[in-house]
C-alpha cells in the first residue's frame, strides 16, 4: 500500500482558469485515494494475467509431456521447446535440440520443404497444416514423420508449434503394400489372353488386367472404381455374382454368350469364366476374382464343322451302296433280286445306287453285229 503522507507521492492536479491558463493544485486525500486505487486495480489485473500465463503454461507444459506425439517450438531457427516423445522419436535430448536450427533433423530431401513451412508460418504467410517428411535421429535411422503446425505467438514475436508422430511404420506397410500391388499387377498382365479383374463386394473395379480392359476398349486405370454392372447390365450375370459374393461358393461357366452393348459389331460373343469369392480371416467375402477366356472363335468354328458334318450325313443319306454277292446268270448276265426274280443288270443297279446308265455299243459287239453293213467278210 503506498504512503499518502510521503511527499515524492504528491501529484499535482491541472485546473483551467476562465482565462485557459492552467493552475496547479495540491492533490486532496480523497484524489490521491482514488488514484491509489487505481494502482492497486492495475497490479491486480497484471497479478492476474500473470498466474493465467502461468497456469497456461503448466497446463501446456502438462499436454505436451503426456502426449505420445513429439510436441516442439520453435522461433527464428531454433528450437525453443521439446517434450519427452520429441527425444524419443529423435534420440536427441531436449537440450541438444534446443541448440539446432528446427531443419537440422530433417532428411536433405525434405530441408528445403521444412524451411519453406516454417518461414510462412512465423511470417503469418499461408502454409500447409499437415506433410509427410523424413527426419534422421541421432543414431543415423531415417524416420517418417506425419506433422501437423500452426503458427503462434511467443515473447511477443511470431513463432510455430508443431507435432509429430512416427509414421514409419505405416510408411513401411503402404510401400509393402504397393509392392505386391504392383507384383499382382505384373502377374494378371502376364496372364496372357486370359481376362482378369478383382472386384469388391460391390462388384466396383479394383484391379483390371490390361488384356480385360483392352477387350472392352478402355485402359486399366479407367476402369478402375467403375461399377462392373453399370458399364455391362446383365441381371442374369449380376444374380450369379450375388450368389457367389452371398455364399462364398465359386461358380464356373463354358461358352456363355454375350453380347457386348457398346460393341454391337462383335454381334453374340463366347466365353468360358469363372469367379472366385476372396475371404478375409473370419470367412467373410471381401471380393470376387473374375477371369474369362474367349472362346468365340472355338465356338464359331465347332458351329461350323457341327453344320458341315450334318450337310454330310444328309448326303451320305443320300447314297446307296451295293456290296456283299450278287447272283448273277453267267449267259445273260441278269441278277436275281431278293425277291427271287430276274433283272436286268443295268435295271438292279439303278435301283440300289446312283449310278446311270448311258447305252452305247464297243468296237467287237459293232464288228459282230454289224459286219455286213461294214462291208467286210
């Protein structure tokens, strides 16, 4: 509490005369109280600001060390702040990384994106809240980290914050991932004139073979994502699909028509396919496995030698056939027919085969029969 009595405390007050000059005056008991009081309000309200920044800071300073994310700031270059999992996910301690630029921990293929963040942050320029990036910790391992900032205010000048968390597994698994994709993709593009594609439940395009695609005049990626039934709407195939997706029974299928509704062209084609459920753990479908080889040109052939050997068989139908022994009289040369009567040769052949005769007669029979007129003796 200040001293009203101590002379330093004095403040004089301004008057205006009615002439505008100013007079001075001695301040009386109940001014200097009021300004006392005034004193005392401003000191409270600093007190209290103060202990509002201090319970602030504990209660950041009590997040940042429970949470398993690194939580760190920085201001200028430096960082001015990290917790516990900032010297785990790096192998630093707090005080070695408060004496490094914030970029130091950063993989040299990242640098340049780190420092480009955070300048815009601590300029209050627009920046990306939330990258991917490699850091190097302390024993040499290179890390993903996922990091989300934001800028801030500290001291009265621009800083950041940011947080971060180890991605590296994740990143390890994507990559795995990606590699078997890509492995799968090489095989279905090495299965030669075989059509394969993986759908899920649905029956939307997840992986399409490029010989599959080719067949219905699109690329791979384009099909992608696509609703199989929404390009070709068949509810014949469609119920089969369902059937298969519902049970969990693989159904297969020889030369089954089908007509192409954007390829009028090709008219009825033919194929033999198969689809395979695929299941999880449990035994719940989570996608089906088509794979079809066309077989329209097999199928056109066999229609056309079933045709051909029908034609045949009608013209084989058509042919007699004599065999086994035929009597025959060794003068007049008749056959006996089954019935037991005598015929003329020319007569029982053409009954039993398709052979005709034409007559006419041989140079000895005309010298025989017609000597006279020849003029011979």
């Amino acid at each position: 509490m200040f001293n009203v009595n101590t002379p330093s405390r004095r403040c004089p007050i301004e008057r205006t005369m009615e002439d505008n000059s100013p007079v001075t005056k001695k301040p009386t008991y109940e001014d200097l109280q009021q300004r006392i009081r005034a004193l005392e309000e401003t000191v409270a309200e600093a007190r209290r600001v103060q202990d509002a920044l201090y319970e602030s800071e504990e209660k950041f300073q009590a997040l940042a060390g429970s949470s398993p994310s690194a939580v760190m700031l920085y201001q200028d270059d430096r960082w001015i702040f990290a917790n516990r999992a900032a010297e785990s996910i790096t192998g630093y301690s707090a005080n070695e990384l408060l004496q490094m630029n914030y970029w130091d921990i950063v993989h040299p293929d990242y640098e340049e994106l780190a420092k480009e963040h955070g300048r815009k942050r601590q300029l209050g320029e627009e920046a990306v809240d939330r990258y991917e990036l490699k850091i190097i910790a302390k024993d040499g391992t290179e890390k993903w980290v996922g990091v989300a900032g934001a800028p801030t205010m500290i001291g009265g000048r621009p800083a950041g914050v940011i947080s971060a968390a180890d991605i590296t597994g994740r990143k390890q698994a994507e990559q795995d991932l990606l590699r078997e994709r890509n492995l799968l993709k090489t095989v279905m593009n090495s299965a030669g004139k075989a059509h394969l594609v993986y759908l899920d439940r649905d029956f939307n395009f997840v992986l399409v073979n490029e010989t599959y695609a080719a067949t219905c005049g699109y690329r791979p990626e384009e099909m992608v994502g696509k609703n199989h039934f929404a390009l070709y709407p068949h509810p014949e195939n469609e119920a089969i699909f369902a059937r298969v997706r519902d049970t969990g029974e693989a159904f297969e299928v020889r030369d089954k028509p089908f007509e192409f509704p954007d390829q009028a062209e090709r008219g009825v084609t033919y194929w033999d396919w198969t689809l395979r459920p695929v299941k999880d753990e449990d035994g719940s479908v989570t996608g089906l496995v088509f794979s079809l080889q066309e077989t329209t040109e097999r199928k056109r052939n066999e229609e056309k030698l079933e045709k051909t050997v029908i034609e045949l068989r009608e013209a084989l139908a058509k042919v007699k056939t004599l065999s086994g022994l035929l009597p025959i009289c060794a003068s007049c040369k008749r056959i006996r027919n089954d019935k037991g009567y005598w015929e003329q040769l020319e007569e029982y052949i053409t009954k039993h085969s398709e052979a005709l005769f034409s007559h006419g007669i041989c140079p000895e029979c005309r010298e025989r029969l017609y000597h006279k007129l020849s003029g011979k003796k």
